[in-house]
C-alpha cells in the first residue's frame, strides 16, 4: 500500500516503524519528516497543513492511504480536502476535530452525549476568569481555548499563577476555568470510522517536566503500556460510557468523526471522568501503545478511513511490556535550546529491546542535532517493567546531548 504520513515528529516516527514491521511492501512517504524518520522511508518537505498541496501530492502520487498524525492539519481541514477528493484517509474533517481543537466545543459536546466529565465555567475576560477561579477554588485548572503545543494548560495551588495563566491566554482567545479532579490519570486510543469504535490498548503518561510530577507542564516526558492496575472491564466501560456517545452525538451533528479518538481520562472516586480530548494518536503513549500491536496496523487505519471497522474484532497486543523515556532540550518546556549536537544514537539503539523514535531532529555536517524541545523519546521493550525500565536508561545513558534532561522515574511504580 502506498501510505502518506503526515506529521513530523516522534509519534509520526512511531506509526511509520509499526507500519514498516508488517509483513506488507507498503510504500511510505512522510511530510515533512524528521532525520530519524528520513532514515527509514522516502521523505518530502512540504507543509502538511496545506490542504490543497496535500491533495494534489495524494492524487498525483497514487496514495491508497494517508494518515494524519499532527494536529495542526486536522483543524486546517487537510481530512476534509482529501474526502472530498476520493483519498482515504486516517483523520477527522475540521469540524470533529474541534473536539481538540476547542475546548469548549469538546465540553459541549461531552454535556449534550452525558459523557462523565468535570465542571467547567467559559471565560472571555479576566473578571469572568478570576470569579470562575474562585468559585472552583484550589488547585486551580486553567486551560487555552485553542491549540497550545501542551503548553496550554496550568494546574496550580498558586491562585496568582492561575489569574496570570488565565490574563497571558485570553489574549489568544477564550479560556476555560476547571474544577480539579484527583485520580489515576489514563490515555486510551479508540480508532472511529464514524460509528463504530475499536480500542487499543491503556498507556500512561507523565506529563511535569521533572521527577516525582515537578515542574512545568509538558507535551509529555515519557509513557508506559500496559496499566497492570487497571480494572478488566475499564475499556468495554469507556467505550459503552465515554466513546461511542461522543462518537454519535458528532455523527448526530453531521461531524462524524473519522480516525483516532484519544480519551484523556481520570480515574476518580466519583467514576472514570474525561480530562480532555485529542483527535489523533498522542505522544509518548503512540510510543508505547504501537510497539506492542500485533495486529497489523495498516489494515486497522485503512478500515477506519473506509468504514470498515464494524466488521473487526479488537486488535491484538503482545504480553510484553513498553516503557517510553524523552530527552528534551535544555530550558524545555519554556525556552528549549536548539541547535546542539546530539551522540550516542547507534550505540542506544543496539542495547537489546531498545528504538528511538525521533521527534526534533536534524542532520547537519553528518552529525544529528536538535532543532526542538522534544528530541527523542527512547523506546524499550521487555517481559516486565523492571527490564524494559533498565533497557531504557541504560540506552539513555549512551546518549549525550548538552543540557538534555529526562525524567527518571517513568513506570517506577510498576516496576517494584
């Protein structure tokens, strides 16, 4: 199959490596890539954003599939230019990508399906944020409207720093006041065709900069699959309660939503409750989730592109484990610094179990550098934490980059 990857970064990384390890002569292109992903399959600078580029690229170059890993083209609308053209593709049009797009689309919608979420107040000036503050009380959620690169969101004691996050972000638009939900937190990718769903497998991310959850906010510094503390029946009951409610109220809407439902979940005393919405596969859980697939991914992308996905039975994943760790740039979240050399990638990628997927990479003078905040994520395998923990930092350990951090606790808990 000739396949069309947009995105650049590591979760792009990711579904190329598990689309390459299928039994398959698929033909892959990604636009516009990165060094890692240049390394494995035929890549094209271009703007993946640019719908009427992307399906003229599709159309000329005979794409059987392109899939929408990035949110930036979602929202640009590249899905609906491509249906429209007869090019199927992996992705929801612009209006059901609002579900990540607007966070108060996304409430409404949970609130018309009955969809199990927390409180929230809409706020367009400061006053109406800093009464909504104040009603919810500490900690204090604070979240853009729109799209925000993960940097968008503050949970907080400090009400100063949430009036202050509210005032920098109304700037921008509308912001949204949360009441704070405690809880196991759970990422759960659900493939959509627009009527039917089919899960993969849980995976949870740790998103603070640093060990023991300190620090800023972050697009995500590391994942682990599976969640060996997680009801049996968690996934039917997401699917029966969350899933399949939202999928109907945006077909009832006429937004079906075609492609990759991500459920930012919460498990808290009062029930499983949704923290927020993505329309297309996360990042690091993409890490983690994929590498464990046995079924081939291909044929489960392509069935949710052609509404197929009633006639599948639930994938299968392996019994092993999957632990995902970030390197990011020095001064990441705020003012990551780029440019640096990164070593040691060879030698990494040989500790046994272990891949890297790449996320800001470049190639200059024969030597990779940094060209983002989030560079790597390296990615381990193993029959259990403990080993695919120890596989991971060991192969981190190889790698040098100048000011490069990561966290050292991903999965700790579940590998004592």
């Amino acid at each position: 199959m000739r396949i069309l990857v947009l995105g650049s970064g590591a979760r792009e990384h990711a579904i190329i490596t598990s689309l390459l390890s299928e039994d398959a002569d698929h033909q892959i292109t990604a636009a516009p890539g990165n060094a890692g992903i240049a390394e494995v399959c035929e890549v094209v600078a271009f703007d993946p954003t640019n719908a009427s580029l992307v399906r003229d690229y599709a159309r000329d170059n005979g794409i059987e599939l392109v899939v929408i890993g990035p949110e930036a083209p979602l929202v640009a609308g590249v899905a609906d230019k491509l249906r429209l053209a007869g090019v199927p593709v992996f992705g929801p049009g612009k209006a059901a990508a609002a579900l990540e797009g607007s966070k108060t689309f996304a409430k409404r919608i949970m609130d018309e399906a009955g969809v199990p979420t927390g409180r929230a107040a809409r706020a367009n000036s400061a006053e109406q944020a800093v009464a909504a503050i104040d009603e919810f009380g500490a900690p204090y959620v604070v979240k853009a409207d729109g799209l925000a690169a993960g940097k968008g969101v503050l949970v907080t004691p400090d009400r100063n720093a949430a009036v202050a996050h509210a005032e920098y972000w109304l700037q921008h638009g509308e912001v949204l006041v949360e009441e704070f939900l405690a809880g196991q937190e759970v990422s759960l990718f659900l493939l959509s065709d627009g009527e039917s769903v089919v899960p993969l497998e849980p995976a949870q991310d740790y998103k603070r900069a640093y060990d023991h959850d300190d620090g800023p906010n972050t697009g995500g510094m590391g994942a682990y699959s599976p969640l060996p503390w997680l009801d049996e029946d968690f996934v039917d009951e997401v699917i029966q309660h969350i899933a399949l409610p939202t999928i109907r109220q945006l077909a009832a809407e006429q937004t079906p939503f075609v492609g990759l439902l991500y459920c930012g979940l919460i498990l808290t005393k009062q029930g499983t409750r949704v923290i927020e919405f993505n329309a297309r596969f996360g990042d690091p859980e993409t890490q983690v989730v994929l590498p464990r697939l046995v079924t081939p991914l291909s044929g489960l992308l392509y069935a949710a592109a052609t509404g197929g996905l009633g006639r599948l039975t639930y994938p299968k994943f392996s019994s092993d484990v999957a632990v995902t760790v970030v390197l990011a740039s020095e001064g990441y979240p705020e003012s990551p610094i780029t440019g640096r050399v990164i070593t040691g990638l060879d030698e990494a990628s040989a500790v046994e179990g272990v891949h890297i997927t790449h996320a800001a990479t470049a190639v200059l003078d024969g030597q990779f550098i940094a060209t983002g905040g989030r560079v790597l994520s390296v990615v381990a395998t193993g029959a259990d934490f403990a080993t695919a923990r120890a596989r991971a930092y060991t192969a981190l350990d190889h790698i040098t980059l100048e000011g490069g951090h990561y966290r050292t606790d991903i999965a700790l808990r579940v590998a004592q």
